[in-house]
C-alpha cells in the first residue's frame, strides 16, 4: 500500500483573468464572472509524479534532523551537557545548510510543472 501523500492544489486561470487553487478532480467556479472550470481532465500519472517529486524533497530533509537527533538524542542522555549543544549546532547548521537547497529543489519542481488546459464547464451565468 502507497504511504498517503499531501495533494498540492491546482492554480486555475480565468478566461477573464482571475486566478484560483483547487485539489485535483474539484470544481472551481471564477468569483467575478461565474464560469466554472474542472481539474478532472488532469493527468493523474502527471499530476501524482510531481507530488512524489515535492514530497521526496521534503522528506529527504526530516529524515537528515530525525538521523540527527537519533543520533545526539542518545548522546545526550549518556555523555550529558555538552552534547547536547553540539547537536543543537550540528541540527542548526544542517537546517541553514540543507534547508535553502530544499528550498530551491522544491521551487525548481513546481517551475517546471507540466500545463495543463482545463476547459470550462459551462459558460457563465445570462450566457
């Protein structure tokens, strides 16, 4: 069984310019000129591809402070005091260090996000 992974919302364009976020397979109804688009027709093999990308990104960067503090936790508890600041600085380094990189990795993963064109579902309302 696949682990559960957090959707990434869908940015859906107007025709008339407004923008909205909506979870894949929702309905998104523009709140200035009432057309209504569907995220149905979105690849999901596409759609599921990135959110693995983005989400092992993240996970690569909890699993560097979770081996950390695994590591100097038990130190700490067995050596005392003075380990337990040199994990603070080791866990502090390693986030000013990785974190930024993550940063980008994730950035550069929704830059180059595949487009998608939904089409609107029914035109708006008087039409």
């Amino acid at each position: 069984m696949a682990p559960a992974v957090k959707p990434l919302a869908l940015v859906v364009t107007c025709g008339c310019g407004e923008r909205g976020r909506v979870l894949p397979g929702a309905s998104w109804t523009c709140p200035s000129c009432g057309r209504s688009y569907g995220t149905g027709d979105v690849p999901q093999e596409e759609y599921a591809a990135v959110v693995r990308d983005v989400n092992r990104t993240k996970l690569r960067a909890i699993f560097g402070m979770a081996l950390i503090a695994a590591v100097f936790v038990p130190l700490g508890i067995i050596l005392g005091g003075e380990v337990w600041m040199t994990g603070a600085v080791v866990l502090a380094a390693f986030y000013f260090w990785y974190g930024p990189r993550v940063k980008r990795d994730v950035r550069r993963i929704l830059r180059d996000l595949p487009r998608w064109e939904i089409r609107e579902q029914d035109g708006p309302p008087g039409e």
